[in-house]
C-alpha cells in the first residue's frame, strides 16, 4: 500500500490532499516554494486539521498534523512511494518540476499531477518513467468532495492506474472515476461550459445572478447555483480551465466571455478576493 507520499505545491489543493492523506495514516512531505510558502500551508493545514476535529471528524489532530513534514527542498521526495503535484496551473513549471522529480524520486515511485487542464502526456514525457505517470485530480474542498478523476495517459501502465486507484479508494476512502487524457476530463469538460452559460446569461441581463443561482438551486436541486460556485472555484481558475478546453476543442461553447475576461483583469477572483458575483465579507 502507497504509505509515504509527497505533495508538491502547499496551496488550496496541495494543502487538502496532504491533510487527506494524512487523515488517512499517511507520511506526508509537502515542498513549497520557499519558507513563507512553506509556513502558510503548514498555517492553512493546522486550521483545517483543528476545525475538522472540533466538528469531531477528527479524534486526533495532533497525530494527524505530527504526519506531515513540510521542505522547500524537492530532494526530500527521494524516498516516497507517490508524488502529487499540486502546483500553480502553468505547464512550463509543471515540466520542470517531473522533469526535476524524476532524478529524484525512486525510480518505483507513481509521478501524479492534480493539474485540471494540461494534458498528462506532456508531464509523462519528460520523464524516464511515462508508464508511472497519471492524473489524480481531486475537488476542492478536498477534505470534503468525494470524487477524484483518475487520468491515465496512453502510456500509463495498467498498474499504475490499479495502485493510484486502490490509493484513493482504499486508502483515503474517496470515489474513483476514470478519464481519457483530455482537457477537463469529465466533471470540467462539461461543469465549465455550464458556469460559462451562465456568465453569458448574466452578462446579457437575461437575469440578476441571484436569480440565476436561485433558479438552478431550488429548478434544477443544484446544492448552489453556477455563478457561486464560480466564485468558490474563482474567476481566474475558472478562465484558465475555459481556455484550455478552449484550446483543445475549438468549441465557442468553451471561450470565456468578455464578462468573465474583465472580472479577472479587475482582481475580482471571487470568493478568494472577497469579490466576484458576489461580495464575501
Ligand atoms: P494555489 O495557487 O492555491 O497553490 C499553488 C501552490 O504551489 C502555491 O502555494 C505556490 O507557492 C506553490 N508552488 C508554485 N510553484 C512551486 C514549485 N515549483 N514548487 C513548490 N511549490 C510551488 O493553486 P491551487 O488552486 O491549489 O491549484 C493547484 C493545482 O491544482 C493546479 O494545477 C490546479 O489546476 C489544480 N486544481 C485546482 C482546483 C481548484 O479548485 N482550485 C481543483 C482541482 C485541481
């Protein structure tokens, strides 16, 4: 059973899937970029642990905390049975990192990336080990969602796949569904085209975005309507996930509208800025 694990970039994402591992009896290394970085995650992670405890998800926080070490040194991968990258959503970065995370890490060891939108095969390529690459991508919150899409590339071995999805399944007790290698996999490719529906729809006056969310919330038994969601999974996340099934398919169903262009320019990121459709306090 994988038991030691790295994360790789300590941010919204990296933090959640070193907590859930660690939750699960996991050894967790997360690197950060640097020490600030390094201190914020550790900072993000404690909070989560906490809250989740005092809301008796937890019986103990501080064993759960006591299994996550936190480096701004990649080399500190060398012994770990998985590595998950869970850094900014920028290709050039995410090659140099497999690129770098192959001469260090065992050569046994699965190289997993998180990434929502670059294909698989690009990171797989750069390394001497492509049949051990793949995509597990969770959701955030990832304490909370269920699911990981499991993203194997046209050379990842079918043992790879078998192990990352024990791994989930088994042992951080999550759901597993299977992708092809394209852009958005499945929850993206057809989640993003819907939030961008809506943008356009509240952009064009159709409806204020209360009545939008409202409408899906109590029409459609949605648990929150697009625009807010939007807003959780933030505007610039939201355009980069836009552009990249843009990028792949050519569909205008996937360009981003100028709506959501101008938000992000703004700063207006939503929930993470305190602004998008709506305003957070
Ligand atoms: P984030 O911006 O919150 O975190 C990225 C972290 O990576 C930052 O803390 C940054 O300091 C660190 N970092 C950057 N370069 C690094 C490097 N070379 N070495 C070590 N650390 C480095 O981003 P977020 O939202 O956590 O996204 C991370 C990845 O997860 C992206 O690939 C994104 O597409 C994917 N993802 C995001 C989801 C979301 O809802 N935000 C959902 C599912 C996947």
């Amino acid at each position: 059973m994988t038991q030691r694990v790295g994360v790789v970039g300590g941010g919204l994402m990296g933090s959640g899937i070193a907590e859930v591992c660690a939750r699960s009896g996991r050894d967790v290394i997360v690197v950060e970029a640097d020490a600030p970085a390094a201190e914020s995650a550790q900072a993000r992670i404690e909070k989560s642990v906490r809250r989740a405890a005092e809301r008796g998800k937890i019986d103990d926080p501080d064993g759960v905390l006591a299994r996550i070490r936190f480096a701004t040194d990649l080399d500190e991968l060398a012994d770990r049975d998985l590595v998950i990258e869970a850094i900014v959503e920028n290709e050039d970065a995410k090659v140099d990192l497999f690129t770098r995370l192959d001469k260090i890490v065992q050569p046994d060891a699965i190289l997993a990336s998180n990434t929502s939108s670059i294909p698989i095969m690009k990171l797989a390529v750069v390394t001497q080990r492509p049949q051990q690459v793949l995509g597990i991508h969770f959701f955030n919150p990832v304490p909370v969602l269920k699911l990981v899409e499991l993203v194997p590339s046209l050379m990842t071995s079918e043992e790879t796949t078998a192990t990352a999805r024990t791994f989930v399944e088994d042992g951080l007790g999550k759901q597993a569904i299977l992708c092809q290698d394209r852009a958005g996999f499945v929850v993206n490719a057809l989640l993003i085209p819907f939030i961008l529906s809506a943008i356009r729809m509240y952009e064009s006056g159709f409806a204020s975005a209360e009545d939008i969310d409202h409408g899906l919330v109590l029409g459609a038994a949605h648990p929150q309507g697009p625009l807010a969601l939007a807003d959780l999974i933030g505007l610039d996340t939201t355009k980069a996930v836009a552009e990249s099934l843009y990028e792949e398919f050519k569909e205008p169903l996937y360009a981003p509208p100028p709506l959501l262009q101008r938000m992000v320019s703004a700063g207006l990121l939503g929930r993470k800025t305190g602004r998008g459709f709506y305003t957070y306090g």
